[in-house]
C-alpha cells in the first residue's frame, strides 16, 4: 500500500512541477517605442492589453516588455546580455528595426544586429520569433525593399520565426495613428493586442 501510495505521489509530484513549469513560461519582448506605449499611458499599450487578456484566459505564457522608445536594432543588441543575465526567458520576440529604417541605416547593419540578437538567445537555449517591419513609403521603393527583406532573410538564415507585421491591421487607417503617421494610437491598441495575441496562440502551442 506504501509503495502504490509512493508512486502516486511521485505522478502528482510530477505533474504538479511540469505545470509550474509551464505555467511560468515568459516572453521577452524586445521593442521599441510602438510598443513602449509611446504618446500614452503604459495601462493603454498594447502589450498591457494583451497580458490582461492572457491573465484573463489562464494562458500559460506572459510578456515581459523590454521596449524602449528610440531603440534600434543595435541598442537591441547591446542591452540583449544584461536582460538575458537578469531574467528567466522562455521566448524572446524582437520588434527592432523600425527606427533603423526611419534613420536610413544599412540594411547589411541591420541584419548583422539582428543576427547576433538571435545567436546570443540560441545560446542560452531560448527560441526566438522575429517580427516583419515595415516603415513609410517615402524612402523610396529600392530601400524599403531591402530593409523588408532583411527580416525574411534572417528567419530563412536562421532558426527564427518570422511573424507578420504586428501593424499591419492600421497602419493605413488616419483614425487609428497618431498625428506623426508612425505610432498607433490609444484606438489601435486592442486591434495590435488581438492580432499578436492570435500569434501567440499558434507560436506557442
């Protein structure tokens, strides 16, 4: 009897722990200013929005935001260590690139940035899921042409998945931008947080 009792134990022992783990899964997000929340409140952004709808759902995953206004692809990198040092991360989601684009840098710069980002996450043994970035047409078709393909270029390079652009729902809709035509407004939040919570779903099952 002591011995059956022992084994039952060590089943619910088990799956205790491996839900613990599972529940604690973390996602490290790796953003800039459109997902800083910029020009609102940090409640209002779009990735509070979506943890709340996470939490809500009992979802065994979280995000954790590192984004910071005005990051590029190489502030990315260069902080990418410490963050690694100093947090458990399950998953790791870089949307950088954007403020690159807007600063007409190298898309060979770019790519090496990003590059690097994923090899230090392969590393520590962490997947990583790359975001398509998109910026304003007024660079001229040959340079955003380039600089869109970096992304697909690095996934295909890499073990990186590659997610669609996390705007792509309205960044052509006036109503739900700002008045800079870049960051999307309090509006657009829980359309970005719906569409890249759908990803999640299927990134993380």
């Amino acid at each position: 009897m002591k011995k059956y009792s022992l084994i039952a134990f060590l089943i619910l022992f088990s799956v205790t722990s491996m839900t613990k783990a599972w529940a604690s899964r973390s996602i490290l997000l790796l953003g800039d200013s459109v997902s800083a929340s910029y020009g609102m409140q940090e409640h209002q952004g779009w990735v509070h929005l979506l943890n709340q709808q996470l939490s809500a759902e009992k979802a065994p995953y979280t995000i954790v935001n590192a984004s910071i206004s005005g990051e590029t692809t190489s502030g990315g990198l260069s902080r990418l260590p410490n963050i690694l040092a100093d947090k458990e991360v399950d998953h790791l989601i870089i949307e950088l690139g954007g403020n690159d684009g807007l600063r007409g840098y190298n898309p060979k710069a770019i790519k090496n940035n990003l590059l690097q980002m994923i090899a230090i996450a392969n590393k520590h043994e962490i997947p990583v899921s790359l975001m398509q970035i998109k910026i304003t047409p007024n660079y001229g078709p040959r340079y955003n042409k380039m600089f869109e393909k970096v992304f697909a270029d690095v996934a295909s390079e890499t073990n990186a998945t590659l997610l669609p652009f996390f705007m792509e729902q309205v960044a052509l809709d006036p109503k739900l931008m700002q008045a800079d035509g870049i960051h999307p407004n309090v509006k657009a939040q829980p359309i970005i947080a719906d569409y890249v919570g759908e990803q999640l779903k299927q990134l993380m099952n």
